[in-house]
C-alpha cells in the first residue's frame, strides 16, 4: 500500500487524513506546530480554530450551512467533532475550541495508520503528497510552493480585501447604476448619502472597534491603507477619496458621498465595496455596512479581512479535483486554494483526500457537482479569472441559477434543495 505525506495539520489536512486513514492508506501528517510557530496559533493542537469559534450558520437557508450539511453527507471529521462540542449559538454551529482541537488531536494522534511528524517541512515532498499548509504556510514552504508554480506572482500574500455582498440583497429603490462622469469603464452600483448620512456614518466608522493588529500585519498595511485608517485622516480624505462623489450625480442632483459597489470579476450576482479593505471586526462591519443607503439588508458574503493570508492562483495551477495539473500525485487543500473559511477549507480536505484514494487506486477522480456547495466552491476556484483571483466563501451566488421562475423568499430553500439532492444522487449514483 502506498502511503501519503499530509502538510498541515489544520482543518483541510485533518479531512484530508481522516478521508485517507479510513480507506486503510497510511498518512504522514506534517505539523510545524509546536516547533516553529505561526503568527496566529496559539496551541500545538490540530484543526485549531485560529480566531472565532464558531462555523457559522446552520439552517439550510445559508450556503454555508447547506455545506455543513453535504459534508456530513461526505462523512467529514471536522463537522462531526464540532457537532460533538458546540456551545449554543442561536442558529449557528459554535464549538467549545479546546475541546473540539483536543477531540480532533486525540483522534488522529491515536489513529495508528497515522504517523505525526512535529517538524516543520521545506521543501515539497516526493510521492503522493497532499499540501494543506494554510494562509499562514512558513516563508520556506511559501518559496518551494512559489519555484513549483514556475512565476513568484503566483503565490499572493494577500493582506486587503473590502467586504462583498449580494446584488439581489442591494435595495435599488436608493442604490443606483452609473460609472463616474458615465465613462464606461464598468457599470457600478452607487450608494447615495446626504450630509446627515454622512456625518453619522463617518462617526461610526472611526470608533468601530479593529481587530488587533499582529506584528506581522503592521507590515503589509503601509502599502494598503484600511477603509477606517483613511477615514481617521479627516472627513475630507475620504469625500476626496473613496466616498468621492463628483460624477455620479443622479439627475442633476449631487451627493454628500457615494458608496461604489463593483461587480465582482467572475460571478455577477455579487459586488464588492470599492476602497472598503477594512481590519473592522465583523461585527462592526455588519452595522457600518448596513448604515450606508441601499445597503440596510445588505447581504455580507465575504467580510473584510486584512491578514497574510497566502493562496495561489487555482484557476491557472489546480483542477476541480484539488489535483496540481502539473503532478498526478500532488494535491492541495484548504484556504491557499483560495477557498476561505473554516468550513470551506475543511470541505476541500474532503475532496483531496478522497481524490488521492482515486488517485492510488487508479479510479477516475471526482468532481462534485456544480449545484451542490462543495462542487461550485471547486469549480469558482478553478474557473474564476486568474488575473484577479480572490478567495471565496460558500454562498449561493456562485451556484448555477435556478431553473424556471422561482419567487424571491423562496429562492435560498430551492438551492439548499436542489444541492442536497444532486449530493444524494452523486454519493450514491
Ligand atoms: P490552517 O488551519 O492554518 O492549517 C495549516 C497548518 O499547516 C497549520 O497548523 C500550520 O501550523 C501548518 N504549517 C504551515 N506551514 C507548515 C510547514 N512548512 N510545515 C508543516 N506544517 C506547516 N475563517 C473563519 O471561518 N472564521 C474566522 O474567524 C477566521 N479567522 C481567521 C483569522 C486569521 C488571522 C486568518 C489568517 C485566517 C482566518 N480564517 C477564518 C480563515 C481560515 O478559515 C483559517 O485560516 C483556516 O484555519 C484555514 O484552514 P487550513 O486548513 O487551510 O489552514
């Protein structure tokens, strides 16, 4: 039997371990953990939660819970342990942390077709290997992953992106579509504020509460400024700035400030707040979004985040099966694939896992199907314009629309639908 090298001990390469060791394939599990540190964790347990505790929500009326959902469908590991420690969270899965890593840790230290190398690795190993080093993966990992994709572009440290939400969710009875001074250059939704609009949302703004800032992370902000940092700069920066509203007057009538959403690149049902990189806590980005015109419902797909976060470019280096196009044996998992996510990333530990089995037994790989939330979070991923690649989190936006007319209110359910049925045909068709 041939055995299989896991790098990283987080959330995909446990999957990952747990996928192979049950189809009886020895894995050697690489965790750099306690020997060399990474900015963020704080024990030397597996699947460590690194900032909030919980997995999100999970009623079948959100992408993410739909998920949770196909990868117990899928037997995942991770969402097992969770469920074993969740705390209450209202309608989200929240886990007491140190009992679920301690629970995962035991397990997979315990599991003796496991062997655990506490070391941290260089460079990437020959045979079959699946690589699940995370958006923190060490420097010397980063450059042997950077030479293996042939291009140092291609490997992002990513530190600043704004906050994304869905088209359907932007009320449109304030919000508007107009390029500045209506030179095409794209169509932008614009969110409109008056003087009173403004000066709220710019007191709020300034004293929303930041994520504390690590060490490493002072460093990247000089080159990317965060929304809340300009902003504290004075009024003017930002009515200069990002909020500019000189040629987007609506007609003839001129704005105090104007919030610009942006399409995202791949998927249009979803838009992006131009200029808003933000390190805010989520929280607080909840409610300053939602204080802008048009965005009162606002939908928040993606939070902004401002931290390394190393992945690289999927669309040009990785097939939906998490296979490296360029080595059959090689397969990558969790968030450098540009999934993000707790949750995300431990469903793409599934996949590769379950994959290099194939792989090994010299059956044909699965691609999950574009309709359930594990196959289209493979297929964004592989399929979105590489020149403007971007994590991405589970949400319906990226699935395939709807056949026939479906009413609004009923929309999130027929996904969630439509999803665990195809995963139910997939499994056992
Ligand atoms: P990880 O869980 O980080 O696992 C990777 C493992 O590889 C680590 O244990 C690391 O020690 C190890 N490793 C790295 N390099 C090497 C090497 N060379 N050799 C051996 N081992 C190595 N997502 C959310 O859903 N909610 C949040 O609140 C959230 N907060 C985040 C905060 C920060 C600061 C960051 C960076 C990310 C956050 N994320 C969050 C995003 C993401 O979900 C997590 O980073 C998640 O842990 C990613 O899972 P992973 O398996 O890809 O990586």
């Amino acid at each position: 039997i041939k055995e299989v090298n896991v790098v990283g001990g987080g959330l995909a390469g446990v999957e990952a371990t747990y996928q192979l060791v049950k189809e009886g394939i020895p894995v050697h599990l690489y965790e750099m953990r306690p020997v060399k540190k990474t900015d963020v964790h704080k024990t030397s347990d597996f699947a460590e939660l690194v900032c909030s505790n919980s997995l999100r929500a999970d009623g079948l009326k959100n992408a993410v819970g739909v998920l949770k959902q196909e990868m117990t469908m899928n037997d995942s590991l991770i969402i097992k342990m969770a469920r074993d420690h969740a705390v209450p969270a209202g309608g989200s899965l929240a886990v007491d942390r140190e009992g679920f890593s301690h629970a995962v840790t035991e397990f997979i230290e315990n599991h003796p077709l496991v062997t655990v190398h506490r070391e941290e690795v260089t460079k990437i190993p020959e045979g079959p290997t699946i690589i699940a080093s995370g958006p923190l993966t060490s420097d010397a990992l980063a450059k042997e992953i950077m030479n293996l994709m042939g291009n140092q572009d291609y490997f992002y440290f990513y530190d600043a992106a704004a906050p994304i939400v869905t088209k359907e969710s932007i009320d449109f009875n304030k919000a508007f579509y107009k390029s500045r001074y209506d030179k095409g250059d794209g169509e932008y939704i614009n969110c409109p504020m008056t003087k009173e609009e403004f000066d709220a949302f710019y007191d709020a703004l300034i004293n929303a509460e930041v994520v504390k800032p690590h060490d490493f992370e002072e460093k990247f902000f000089e080159g990317c400024m965060p929304f809340e940092e300009i902003a504290r700069r004075g009024k003017q920066t930002l009515l200069f700035g990002p909020m500019k509203p000189v040629g987007l007057e609506k007609d003839g009538q001129r704005f105090e400030a104007v919030v610009q959403l942006r399409q995202d690149n791949a998927v249009g049902s979803l838009y992006n707040i131009v200029g808003f990189q933000t390190h805010l806590k989520w929280g607080e980005q909840d409610r300053i979004i939602h204080m802008i015109p048009g965005l009162e419902n606002a939908s928040i797909v993606r939070y902004g985040i401002m931290h390394r976060n190393c992945y690289f470019n999927s669309p040009t280096y990785l097939n939906p099966t998490y296979q490296f196009k360029n080595r059959e044996d090689l397969f990558f998992a969790g968030q450098m694939t540009g999934v993000e996510g707790y949750v995300e990333s431990a469903q793409s530990g599934i996949v590769a896992g379950k994959n290099m089995v194939r792989y090994l037994k010299g059956e044909e790989l699965l691609v999950y199907p574009r309709e359930t939330v594990m196959g289209s979070l493979a297929y964004y991923i592989t399929h979105a314009s590489p020149s403007d690649f971007q994590p991405m989190k589970a949400n319906f936006g990226i699935l395939p629309d709807l056949e026939g007319k479906v009413k609004k209110k009923e929309k999130k359910e027929k996904y969630a639908q439509r999803a665990l049925e195809k995963m139910e045909e997939f499994i056992h068709g």
